[in-house]
C-alpha cells in the first residue's frame, strides 16, 4: 500500500503548474512525509531550497531494502500545493523531479569488494525526470514527461494520460481505483547496450532453461515464437506495418541497436472496470474471447529504426 500510494505521487506534476517555489520548511517537510510514508531514510545529506526555488538533496544515499542501497548525486523536486501532502497525507497537485548521477552502492560485507565497487561505480551517468500533474477538472492524471538516462545513447521517455482519477481527498483517491485507467501511452527508447546490461539477465533468468539446448538455441525459439504471436494481433489492434516493426524488433533481440516507439490508446481505458465483462464469460474463455474482451478499443502502434551499428 505504501508503494502504491508513493506511485501516485510521483504522477504528479507538469511544467505549467509546478512553477511554485518551495521554501525551506516545504522541502524538509515534504521530505520528512515521504521518509515516514515509505518507511525509508536518506543518509548523509541535508534536505535544502535552492536558489532556484527547488528541494535539493546533495550526494544522497537511499535505503531500498536492508541489502540495498542507491546514491544521487543529486535530487531535485519542486511541487504545487505541497502542503497537501505535509499536512494531509494527499499527492500534490503537480510535481517535477529531476534525479542525477544514480549508482549502485555495495553492502556486500566484504570491505574489498565493496571498495572497488565503489570505485567502478564513482562515476555514475544514470539519470531520471518526471513530470506530472493531476487535472482536477478532468479527473485526469497527465504525466507530461517521464524519462530515463542510462548511459550515452541509452534513453526511455514516455508520455501518458490516466482517465478517472480524483484525488480531492481520501475518499475520492480510494473510489478512484475502481474507476481509473490508462487512456493513452507514448514511450520510445534508444538502444545501444541497455538491454543487454539492464534486462537480459533478469529475463533470460526466468525464460531459459538451465537443463535444455544451449541459450542461444533457445533463445532463437523463444524469438521464433514472440513472432508467430505477433503475426496473429488483429489487424484492428495492431495494423500489419506496425507488427512488422516489431517483428524485426524481436529479431534483433538480445542485441538490438536502433531506436524504437509504443504508441497505445484505449477506449474505454485499460484499467479495474474492464476486468468486470470477464465474469460474464465462460468459466473457460477460449483465448479469443479473452482477447478480445481486454483489448477491445485499444490500438497499438510500433516502429523500429535500426541503426545497423553492431555490438
């Protein structure tokens, strides 16, 4: 609950409303909520207004589990009616925040390794932006801009639009989850080594299997089989040009270099109302009933720009 409530949060903010500045008694506030909220502390660093009106926290190290901790260079927010969140417990009507240098930091217990970890990781490059506002008169959550900067040429940005969300109080927040839902998703991303370096080892981890053929094999079936599926989206979904791009996405895999686009839309709004249809269906919906029923309205749109550049 404490996760989910920090998520909405952070969906917060947009460039036109988040222009107020923050006082010194905001930031050390809104920080000491946020630190009671999630149960998680920041050491070795002070909470501070600068010159420019936003909160700053310099060299900050984040506790994320017991065993796991992450360092910031810097971290910077500023937010309108933030007050409702020191005093209320309620998300800020808008909020930008803007995260620089993001590296691992060692709890081994080993001092060597954790030295030379933290050598190999002294000069960080991540980064992260987000900005978000809540639309009060549409009862909308638009996040204006998301992103992510891994290292050099590795980027994700998104846009997004969630319908059905008032957050005026408590009450509203809580019948808000019954009826919101993702109306729109933009998102593209460069490749040049994220997806070998951040996610080939979770995802092969839990697709590959130790005791079969050899990764590759599997790998290229895996693959194989990813394009059959996507060769069998409904036209109205994904249009024929749009799979290809994928298909070729795929094929590129675990090495691709290029830039990619999801564009999705959903109307009605991906979200908890559309799992109520299902209970009208068969108590063993065959797969294109239940296709159908959760992708009714949504369309999906994919390109892929390959670079050629090789690995």
């Amino acid at each position: 609950m404490k996760h989910a409530f920090l998520a909405s949060i952070l969906l917060l903010s947009s460039p036109a409303t988040a222009q107020e500045r923050m006082t010194p008694a905001q930031c050390t506030g809104s920080w000491t909520a946020l630190e009671t909220l999630m149960g998680a502390s920041v050491s070795d660093a002070d909470v501070v207004a600068d010159d420019e009106g936003w909160c700053l926290i310099l060299d900050g190290t984040f506790a994320v589990h017991d065993d796991s901790r992450f360092r910031l260079a810097s971290l910077r927010w500023r937010a309108s009616d933030i007050d409702r969140f020191i005093e209320d417990g309620l998300p800020p009507r808008a909020i930008e925040i803007v995260g620089k240098g993001m590296g691992g930091v060692a709890q081994s217990g080993d001092p060597v390794f954790d030295y030379l970890f933290g050598l190999q990781n002294s000069q960080p490059r991540a980064g992260f932006g987000l900005t978000v506002r809540w639309d009060g008169v549409q009862n909308a959550v638009l996040v204006d801009s998301a992103y992510v900067d891994l290292f050099a040429g590795n980027r994700i940005e998104a846009t997004a639009r969630i319908d059905g969300v008032n957050l005026t109080d408590q009450t509203t927040m809580q019948m808000s989850a019954g009826t919101m839902g993702l109306r729109d998703l933009s998102m593209t991303s460069e490749f040049s080594g994220w997806f070998e370096a951040n996610i080939a080892m979770p995802l092969g981890t839990m697709l590959l299997d130790r005791d079969a053929a050899a990764p590759v094999a599997q790998v290229e079936a895996l693959k194989a089989q990813a394009i059959e599926t996507v060769g069998q989206i409904p036209d109205t979904i994904m249009p024929q040009t749009a799979r290809d791009a994928l298909s070729a996405f795929v094929t590129s895999l675990p090495h691709p270099r290029g830039k990619a686009q999801l564009q999705f839309s959903a109307n009605p709004r991906l979200g908890a109302a559309r799992l109520a249809p299902f209970a009208m269906l068969p108590s063993q919906p065959s797969t294109e009933q239940s296709v159908e029923q959760a992708l009714n309205g949504v369309s999906v749109l994919f390109t892929w720009s390959p670079t050629g550049e090789k690995p």
